[in-house]
C-alpha cells in the first residue's frame, strides 16, 4: 500500500491544478484560499476530488504518470514542482503564465 509520504493522484492534481481548485472553491462557495480553519481546510480536498474526476482521460492519465513517475523518485517536492513547467500540453493550463 501507499505511505502518507507517497503521492497519489488527487495530491498530484491538487499541484498541478491548484489555482484551478482554488478557484472552484471560490466560485462555489465564496471560501478565500488561505484559510486552515473552519470551511476551507474541508473543502479543498472535495475540490481537488472533484477537479480529478472531471478531467478528460488524456489529462487524468497524464497525472496519473505523473504520480508514478513522482512516487518512483526521491526528488524532494520542490523539486517536482519545477518538473511541472516540463508537461506535455495534455495538462491544458499548466504550463501557461
């Protein structure tokens, strides 16, 4: 089984996609980001579960590499962030500034 310290694809989604989710939990329920208490810290999860299982299957299976990929190394999570300015353009959104 997975550790906590291991990836798995709804964390991978919630990297890759975070102002995405942010922004869903906004417009949803008007929740600013930032807050770890009370609404905010139960609803972000539910976001990023849901941003996960809505994408595409072209995109969910590049997270879903990209969790492996992730998982199959020892890079420190810094350093996995950087990697996602290297995406293949099946993550729409990404790698634009």
């Amino acid at each position: 089984g997975r550790t906590t310290s291991e990836w798995s694809p709804i964390k991978v989604c919630g990297e890759v996609y975070n102002e995405v989710i942010v922004n869903l939990v906004w417009d949803v329920l008007g929740l600013e980001r930032g807050r770890k208490d009370g609404p905010w810290i139960s609803e972000y999860p539910k976001a990023r579960a849901a941003v996960y299982y809505t994408l595409p299957d072209p995109e969910r299976e590049a997270i879903d590499a990209l969790c492996d990929k992730w998982n199959g190394t020892s890079l420190p999570k810094t350093m996995k962030e950087k990697c996602l300015h290297s995406l293949p353009d099946a993550l729409p959104g990404v790698n634009s500034a």
